[in-house]
C-alpha cells in the first residue's frame, strides 16, 4: 500500500534533523520532501531534497501536494544578526509556508514555536512566536499542532553557548522540574520528533498545542 506523503521544513536544524530520521525510518510515509538551502548529502529511496530560495517560496507551490506539512524553521538573533531577519525567519517564512499548504489543500499542519509564546510578551522572541501562532490559527487548517518545547537539548551543528551552559546546569537540578515545573524542564529534540510524528498519525481535527511536558 502506498503510504502518505510529506514535507519537511527545517531539516537541518535540531529537531528537524531528528524528524526527518523519523520519517524516513517510519512506515507511515513512502514519499518525503525537504527544503533546504544547500545539499544534504543525504540518500534514501523516499527522500526527495529541493534547494529553494525562502524569499520566492510561492514559486515552489507545486511541491506542496502532499499530505501533511511540518515547519521547524527557526533561528537566533545572533545569527539572523537583526528582529527583522529573525522574523522574517521565524514569523513570515513559516506563515507563508502554511498559507501555501492551505491553498493546495494540505489538511494538516504541524509546527515549532516555544514555551512562553505570547503575541503580548514583552520579550521579542516570546511576542514572534506568540504572534506565528495567532497567525496560523487563523488560516484554518483541518489539523493545527503546535508545540512549545522548554529548552532543546542535543547534538547542534552550531555551537550556542548559552544554551550549552544552560542544559549543563538544569541537567544538575533536573530534579526540580515536578508538579507545575514540569513544563519547564528541558527536553531532548529527538523527543520533540518523535511526538511531531506521532501527532501527525492521528485523524483528530482542530487546533492542538503541546507544551514540553505534553510532548
């Protein structure tokens, strides 16, 4: 039996480096899309691997006939180097993503923001996630999961000091992350794929979103 087809955004980050092992190793998908900036190098009989140009995502629509969408596009401010780069990676690449998917009548949509997501915050990063996903749930998909991992621990291509030291030290006292806590503890990407995947199989309709401790 032929199985369901996919796209993948966001492969060679953290979680999406795990998701894409997922799909390509699981049973559920026979044909797997990434897009990606430069090669992968990767092989495999279901992967198909497209080199785009985020800024003309609309030229790529046809590639969008496919069952379920997952976006794990992100980036930092350090790296995007400004709030405006930064949104238009995490906030506009994202939305126009989805705004596609919709249009070819992709019926499930799953993606990445972060906990403490508020289109209010007075933290920029927490006010872009927040407003990403305010934005999605308007354009109505028949399935919405987003999840809203703590922080994210595994092996990066790019070193980040900041959170290398931070999952040091909350590994050390991990022991605290109980009751109401639980939410705030940090968790391993290759969790977070797994539960992408899993939310992916299910045929429950309307708009799901997990925090870290849900995933």
């Amino acid at each position: 039996m032929v199985g369901k087809s996919a796209l993948l955004v966001g492969a060679s980050g953290l979680v999406g480096g795990e998701l894409l092992n997922c799909l390509l190793s699981g049973t559920d998908y026979s044909r797997v899309l990434i897009f990606v900036r430069k090669p992968t190098g990767l092989k495999h009989p279901k992967l198909e691997e497209h080199l785009i140009e985020f800024n003309n995502l609309p030229c790529y629509k046809e590639f969008f006939e496919v069952n379920d969408v997952f976006c794990c596009l992100g980036t930092t401010i350090k790296k995007a180097k400004s709030q405006a780069a930064f949104k238009k990676v995490d906030v506009e690449y994202p939305l126009e993503l989805a705004k596609l998917a919709k249009e070819m009548k992709v019926e499930k949509f799953l993606v990445i923001s972060s906990m403490g997501a508020n289109p209010k915050s007075q933290v920029f990063y927490s006010r872009m996630k927040g407003v990403l996903e305010e934005e999605l749930k308007m354009i109505s998909f028949k399935s919405l999961h987003i999840f809203r991992p703590s922080l994210l621990l595994g092996n990066r291509k790019e070193l980040r000091i900041g959170e290398s030291i931070s999952a040091y030290l909350t590994k050390g006292i991990s022991f605290i992350f109980i009751g109401p806590l639980k939410k705030y503890k940090p968790i391993d990407a290759k969790r977070v794929a797994k539960g992408m995947y899993k939310a992916a199989q299910t045929t429950s309709e309307g708009i799901f979103t997990y925090l870290s401790n849900e995933i």
